[in-house]
C-alpha cells in the first residue's frame, strides 16, 4: 500500500486552533460531545422512520401516497445517518463508549457495516481528504471522473448529466456489492482492513441478513412483489441521492485541492489540518432546516479538523475556524447556498469530463 505523510513540522495554525477551540468549550463550561438537541432529534427520527415503515405495511393507501412515503422513508433514513450514525461512529455522539456503539448500529440497520465504514470513513477518508488513491470516498470509477489525476474515459463527457443517477443507485452497491467486496477482500482501495473479530465477522453477516428480512422478506410477504419493488426502489433512489449529494459537495467542487498517491511513498507539503482546509467546503451555513437534516455535515471544514467534536457544535465553531484561517493565510471555503455549492460541483464534473 502507498504511504503517505504530511508535513506536520509546520503546525503553528493547527496548534492556534486547538488552543482557540479548546478556549470555547472551556469558557462556556461545555462537553464536546451531543446534547440535548441531538438526543431530541434522536427521538424525532428513529421512531418517524419506524412509524413510516409500520404504515406503508400496515395500512391500504392510494399508490401515490405510498410511493411519497416510500420516499420519505429514504430521506429519514438518510438523516439519521446523518446525525445519529454519522456522530456515534465517530464516537461524538456521546461521551459514554457503549452509546456510541450502539447507535453507530443504526448503520447497520441502513444496510451498511459500522465497522468497514469506521475504518474507510474515520480513517481512511479524514486522514487522506481528497488524496486519489487512498480516499475511497473518490475512488476511480469507469463512471466518474472526480479529480485530474484519474483516468479519462470517453463516458466521461457526459458524467455531468448521467451523475445524479449513479449517486441515486449508490445505495444499492453499498449495501450489495460494496460492503461485501470491501469484507471479501479485505482491503479498502490498496489499503487493508483492519483485522476483524469473531464478533464483527458475526454482527456483518448478521446484520446483512436482518436487512434481508426487514426490507425484503416481510415486506414482500404483506404486500407482494411489485408494490414492494416500487417502495424499495423508490426508497433507495432517494437515500442514495441525497447521501451521495452531501458529502460530494463537501469535497468535489470548483475550489477544494486534490492530491495525489504515487508509487510507494508520497509526501505532502502541508500540515495535516491545513490539508483538511483545503480540501474540504461548508455550504448554505444559515439554512437552519439543512443545518438540522444533515447533522450538521454542511459544516465539513470543522467537522473534518475536529471529527470526534459533535456536529452540534459547528455554528459556533466555525466562527472559530473562519478566523484563525484569515489570521495564517489559509482559505476558508464555504458556498452561501446548497444551489451554489450543487452548481459548483456539477461545473467540476463537467470540466473533469472534458478530454484532458
């Protein structure tokens, strides 16, 4: 596997921020991690996304009121990974270690692992922000071409139009095609997973079969195949779509760097943090209703400096960032609305698209 390092002997921002962060939560006598309003919204999204899946089984509607439900099943579903799992499996959700890993389960109840996405997401994905080769969150694709450092193919002329369909079935591979190459190979890109125990190997292979008998076998007992079909695809497309749009938008668009993994050893000229600042955008910052629905992940700039803070917290700290950025020189990407951000993302893909 490649190795790659950054060049930490620079840190005079990242240890000015830390010391401006830590300031914050001191003064103002705070726990970094979830509080009060991310156990209410906890209550709010569990029981919805139960209540919603209890309905479509229980109750006879017409089909346009199923499929609106479906759909709306797909983006609860999408917002408690979001916020309860996305926190938990970073372990900021709560303080105690137990809770976290009990609600960083939810993943597993989206059809997805904990454990591979901890280790491809905490790990590889924060560690290497935007590095090509190591970042499974831009692995190469014969679809997409996400930086210049990939491989052009003809198709990709055309990725700027037929993207918002990939990102809508990437759902679908994640649960049944890339979680289990992921554990069948046992490696994430070049790099390999860490080792499993008995327990992750039964929890995996668990997990993936309750998925089965919730979303596939129940369902199709009650109300038969196609109704069934139409509500599982339909669900599908829409957490897809809207997880893959929120984290693309944080990382591919038309002002954050790329870097590249070549051959065994790779070194990168910035300091750790400041990589992560430049490689990474916020978007529509005072929109409350995204702010809540997303968990807080259209502030990924201090999300990415400071992943084990809880997202709760991000308003307040990028005022924080925002400044000790224009104190050390350093860019401070941020689009004012999620339509800027989604303009500027389908531009990138269009230019990458273009023969290089």
């Amino acid at each position: 596997m490649p190795k790659v390092s950054f060049n930490n002997k620079q840190n005079s921002f990242s240890n000015a921020l830390k010391t401006n962060v830590d300031n914050y939560f001191r003064d103002n006598n705070l726990k970094k991690t979830g509080n009060l309003g991310l156990y209410a919204k906890t209550l709010v999204l569990l029981p919805s996304a139960l209540l919603i899946y209890v309905s479509l089984l229980t109750f006879e509607m017409p089909v346009f009121v199923q499929v609106s439900l479906a759909a709306l099943l797909g983006a609860v579903l999408a917002s408690i990974g979001f916020n309860v799992m996305h926190d938990a499996c970073h372990g900021s959700y709560s303080s105690k270690k137990w809770v976290n890993e009990l609600l960083g389960l939810t993943l597993n109840g989206l059809g997805g692992n904990a454990f591979i996405w901890k280790f491809k997401h905490n790990i590889l994905h924060h560690t290497y922000t935007n590095v090509d080769g190591m970042d499974d969150d831009i692995a190469k694709s014969p679809l997409m071409r996400q930086c210049r450092t990939q491989k052009w193919v003809p198709a990709h002329r055309f990725q700027h139009y037929y993207v918002l369909l990939v990102y809508a079935i990437s759902s679908f591979a994640w649960v049944f095609i890339m979680d289990f190459n992921k554990y069948l190979k046992q490696r994430v890109i070049q790099t390999p997973l860490q080792k499993m125990s008995w327990q992750e190997h039964f929890v995996f292979w668990m997990s993936k079969v309750l998925y089965v008998v919730f979303y596939i076998a129940i369902p199709v007992a009650i109300v038969g195949w196609g109704p069934w079909a139409i509500g599982f695809t339909v669900m599908h497309l829409v957490l897809g779509l809207t997880l893959a749009l929120v984290f693309q938008l944080a990382h591919v668009v038309e002002h954050t760097e790329f870097e590249h993994a070549s051959g065994e050893v790779t070194h990168i000229e910035n300091a750790w943090a400041e990589h992560q600042v430049k490689t990474t955008a916020n978007f529509a910052p005072d929109n409350i209703f995204i702010n809540w629905y997303v968990g807080g992940l259209n502030y990924q700039v201090e999300h990415h400096l400071f992943p084990r803070i809880s997202h709760v917290h991000y308003p307040a700290l990028s005022k924080i960032v925002q400044a000790t950025c224009k104190e050390h020189g350093l860019p401070y990407h941020c689009y004012p609305t999620m339509t800027a951000s989604m303009i500027s993302h389908f531009r990138m893909m269009k230019a990458l698209g273009q023969h290089p």
